[in-house]
C-alpha cells in the first residue's frame, strides 16, 4: 500500500498592493505631478499619446502603469522617475 502524501498547508494569498494605503499616495503622486506640470489630464493624455481618459484611468487606478509607462509619465511632466519615488519613499517613511 502506498503512503498517503503529505500535504503542505496552503499560503494565505498576499493582499493585492492596489489595496495598500501607499498605493492611494502613488495614485496622489501621479495626479500632482501633472497639476505642478500645469497640465490638463487631455495635454497630458497628448504628450503620452493616449487619450485623456487614460490619463484619468490611470489616476483613479482603474489601470496600472508599468515601469516605462510611469517614467514617460514623469518625464511627460517635467520630472524623473528617481525623483517621483523619491518623493513617494520620503511620504511612506512619515
């Protein structure tokens, strides 16, 4: 007769990061980049060569921006990306 396996407990799923308070600071972070750049979400959505409502999807975080999408976003705005994350690290060390 064959032993019975062994079975490993199962992992807890890791809670999704969209549902984080930081996340609500990168979506604040996204939206102040473009009003400190004195942009409208429309201007903006046409230097990334989106529409405007991307730009607002992205700020309500109906979509997530990868890497390239959010140092285009930066760079759309006047800024770096090493710079927004360092604003974001200074806010989630408070």
């Amino acid at each position: 007769m064959p032993k019975p396996k062994k079975q490993r407990p199962k992992a807890l799923p890791a809670p999704k990061s969209l549902h984080r308070p930081e996340y609500t600071a990168v979506l604040d972070g996204l939206r102040a980049l473009r009003e400190e750049a004195d942009l409208l979400q429309v201007e903006l959505g046409k230097k990334l060569r989106r529409s405007q409502s991307y730009v607002s999807m992205a700020e309500r975080g109906a979509i997530r921006l990868d890497a390239l999408q959010l140092r285009d976003w930066c760079n759309a705005c006047g800024t770096t990306l090493s710079a927004f994350v360092a604003t974001l690290e200074a806010k989630w060390d408070d």
